[in-house]
C-alpha cells in the first residue's frame, strides 16, 4: 500500500471543500480533496435538459458576506456572477387562499393583511420593549414577544422555512439568526439596532468594503454548478481525489493517516499534517472514530431537515403573473408545499421564450412524512398544490423531482453541545478541524466565509 504524503487534506467537496482547497492552492498550499461521490459540487447541481436549466440543490444564494462577494471578484475571468432581475425582488406569502406580497416599504405593511392591526400597532412599542435575557430563546419566542404572533406566521415561519426549512420553535435565534440576535443585544431592538447600524456604517473606515455585500440575490451564468466547476478547474484534477470510499482518519506521531477505498477494493493511504472535514455530523463518527464517544454522539445527534426539491417546467405558461422572487407558505396554513420559487422570473435562460421554471420544495422538519412518500404520489401533490397556488391546469413539460434527507443542519437547542464538542476534538487532536454547515451558517455565502476564514487561519500555522 503506497502513502502519499500531503500538507493538508480536505475532506468532501462541496462548496466549503472546494473553497477551501481553492484559497490554499492560491497561496501555493500543497492541498488535496478527498470526495466520497463521483462528482465534485456537493449538495450543489444544475442541470439542462429540454430547454430548461434547473437547480437540484440549492436555487439561489444572498450576497450576505463579504467573501462571497470576494470570491466571484476572484473568479471573474471564469465565471459569471447573475443578480436577480430587478422585477422578482417582491415576495409573496400566502394567506389562506391567495398570495399577499410582503411589505416592502412603511405604507405597505400599514396596508398589508398578512399581520393583525393589533400587531401593527404593537410594533411601534419595539422601540421601548426590553431586550430578551434568555440565551437560548427560541426564534418564535423572540418574534412573538417582540412582534406579535402574526409576524411569527406570516413572516418568520414562511422565511424560516425557505432558509432551514425548519421550525421557528425549535432553532435558537442565537445560533440560527445570529444578527437579528445580535441587533436586540447589542442595541436594545430591532429598530433601535437597525437605525444604529446603518449610522455606523456612514462612519465605518471599511465602508466601501462593506457596500459590495448588497445582500443581493445571485446565481451564476449557466447555474450554480458553473461555480463548483470553476473552483474544481482552478484547483486541479491532481488536487482532487474522487469515489474515495469508507474514509476513515487516524491520529499519527507527526499529523493523520488518512485510509479509503478507491475503485473496488484498492485501499489507498494518505499522510498529511493537518485534516480539514466538512461534511455532515450525520457522516463524521465513521470518519474520525478515535474521537470520543461522548463528542461523536453530539455529532450523530445533530437535527437535520429533510427536503425534496421539484423542477417544474412549461413550455407554455399559463398560470398567474410571475412578477416575483417567488412565494413562501406559513405552516398555519397546513399546505404540501413550503415554497416556490420563479427562477425563470429572477435570472434570465432558464425556461424557453413564453415558458416558465418554477421550483417547489417540500417536506422541512415539520412534514417528514412527506419524503415517505413514492414519487408518483409526490408528483400527484405538486400538481394539485400548483393548481391551487399558480392557477395553472396544463401539464408540466418537465418535472424532477430531487430528495435530500439530510438538507440543512438545524441550529436547535443542540447546537451548543455539539459546538462544544468540535471545541473539544480541535483540542485534543491539534491539526484537525472540523467545519462544514454544522457550524457558521447554512447557506452558501456562510459557507464560503467560513472556508476563507479557515484559509487565511491555515496560512498562519
Ligand atoms: C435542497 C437544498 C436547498 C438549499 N437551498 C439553498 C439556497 O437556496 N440558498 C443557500 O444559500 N443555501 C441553500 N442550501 C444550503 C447550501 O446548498 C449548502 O450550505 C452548501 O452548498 C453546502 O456546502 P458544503 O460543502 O458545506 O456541503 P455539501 O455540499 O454537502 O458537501 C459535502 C461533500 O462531502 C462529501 N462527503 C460526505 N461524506 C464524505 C465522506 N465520508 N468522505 C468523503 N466525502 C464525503 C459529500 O459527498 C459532499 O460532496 C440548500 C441545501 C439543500 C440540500
């Protein structure tokens, strides 16, 4: 069995990896991914097929961090940035049996039935209202004593469920919404703190820095897998290592031994002095086994939501106006469906001329029992659902359904033992870290920070 020696080792190659990898390279970092699956990417595909180019994975991300922004500036000459079209920046939410646009401006949400009159008015009383003393606050215990339960279900239940598709009781706003957190801490409210910031940033010496992060919504030329693409190039097909199978890593004198299994039964092993994993705590008790149990277990434990995710495409559109980003659904309203999004509306190229592109996604955390079900029964559900939320009878001319049972990390009341955890592990094993969506934010401008973050942090040791 030959070893391989490598400085350092990133494991999978999804966003996060191939960041990662691609910072490194950069600096002349002597760098190699190991990835279970045949492709690069991760959670991350687009595909083109009878004229439409649909998302499998993820639809779209913010332009929410520095990084992200950073990033495509890097990737310029090879892969190209798309913000949504000026037209899809309205949301709607559904309400009983129609879609509301979300209040974009003061005299809207005076105007706007989604939230009670009660609730409206209470909010002018934000401003005065004290600031929460409990850590681990649940988001709906925080929006409810802040803003009135209305705003908990038609405005945060509906977004969290197209961010986590997750329960607004179950995920800490500490962990999962950490600036609205911040905002009540730091500034006593959501109004006090969002009038302070942006004084702040009128003022802030970096403020040229922080105007590119528009929060923005991107894709890129040709969908997101351009840009998981671009990064495999720029790294290199000798830097990356795909079907590695039963990975598993061991401590050694000097660094880590790092086993699989590539094409049948040809084990491989690599040397390397640091490990970098960023897969999912469902994934990693078989990868490093010598951890503890009692960390491992924290690891295992870690609340994921199940989506599946339906590419429905028309040749013909015949259903409501598609003048929208798309539209969210509050669990309140106990539908099959917890979104859809309008991607031919929001980048252009992704339907033929008079078609449409819609993504549906379903399941969440709150309807598991949907991802039991066949795909015909699926395809049955969407149908009926689109018939009711799009006012659209003809049949679909495309229509892929992709199921993922462990979509999105749930940042709950777990989330701090686990975070412990990892603390616990890079301590005791100094040169392994342990990243990926378990920690630092779940979508991609999160990831993408975090993999720089840990670049810049690796180029100093
Ligand atoms: C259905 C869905 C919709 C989403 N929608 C959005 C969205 O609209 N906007 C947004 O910003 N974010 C969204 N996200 C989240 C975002 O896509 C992810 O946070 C991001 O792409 C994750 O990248 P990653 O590299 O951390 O993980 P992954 O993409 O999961 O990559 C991890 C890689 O590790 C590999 N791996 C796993 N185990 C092993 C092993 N034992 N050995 C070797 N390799 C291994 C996997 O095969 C995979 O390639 C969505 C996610 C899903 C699933």
């Amino acid at each position: 069995m030959e070893n391989i020696e490598k400085e350092i080792v990133i494991i999978g190659a999804g966003l996060t990896g191939l960041t990662l990898a691609f910072y490194l390279r950069k600096r002349g970092k002597n760098v190699l991914i190991l990835e279970k699956n045949e492709r690069t990417g991760g959670v991350i595909n687009t595909v083109t097929e009878k004229g439409f180019t649909y998302e499998t994975g993820p639809s779209t991300g913010v332009l929410s961090s520095l990084e992200i922004v950073e990033l495509f500036e890097d990737l310029v000459q090879q892969c190209s940035l798309q913000v949504a079209a000026k037209g899809a920046n309205k949301r709607y939410i559904w309400k009983k049996t129609k879609w509301e646009a979300l209040p974009s401006g003061l005299l809207s949400a005076v105007r706007t039935p989604l939230f009670t009159l009660k609730d409206k008015l209470r909010i002018l009383g934000e401003l005065f209202r004290k600031a929460g003393g409990t850590p681990n606050e649940s988001v709906a215990d925080l929006v409810v004593r802040r803003l009135g339960k209305s705003f908990l279900d038609y405005a945060v239940d509906p977004f969290l469920s197209g961010v986590y598709a997750g329960d607004p009781s179950q995920l800490i706003t500490r962990h999962a919404l950490p600036k609205l957190y911040a905002l009540e801490q730091n500034y006593g409210g959501f109004v006090r703190g969002t009038i302070a910031k942006q004084k702040e940033a009128k003022t802030d010496p970096q403020r040229a820095q922080h105007k590119k992060v528009t929060r923005q919504v991107f894709s890129v030329v040709d969908g997101l897998k351009k840009l998981t693409e671009t990064l495999h190039e720029q790294i290199g097909n000798a830097n990356i290592l795909t079907n590695c199978k039963d990975l598993s890593i061991q401590p050694t004198a000097s660094g880590f031994s790092i086993q699989f299994r590539q094409n049948s039964d040809d084990v491989k092993s690599i040397l390397a002095s640091k490990v970098i994993t960023t897969i999912g705590g469902y994934a990693l008790a078989d990868v490093i086994p010598f951890a503890d149990a009692s960390d491992l277990k924290h690891f295992a434990e870690t609340t994921y939501s199940p989506v599946i995710q339906i590419a429905v495409g028309y040749n013909h559109w015949s259903g409501i106006k598609l003048d929208a980003f798309g539209g969210l659904i509050s669990s309140k309203d106990k539908r099959s469906v917890l979104g859809v999004l309008f991607p031919s509306a929001i980048f252009p190229y992704r339907a033929p001329e008079g078609g449409a592109l819609l993504s549906v996604f379903m399941g969440g955390t709150k309807r598991k029992d949907l991802l039991l079900l066949p795909d015909t029964e699926i395809e049955k559900l969407v149908k009926a659902e689109l018939k009711i939320l799009m006012k659209v009878d003809a049949e679909p001319d495309l229509l892929r359904i992709h199921r993922y049972q462990h979509a999105i990390a749930q940042y709950d009341v777990k989330t701090d033992d686990r975070l412990k955890s990892i603390s616990n592990i890079e301590k005791k094993y100094p040169g392994l870290i342990i990243a990926g969506s378990i920690r630092d934010g779940i979508g991609m401008s999160d990831r993408v920070k975090q993999a720089k973050i840990l670049a810049k942090e690796l180029m100093m040791t």
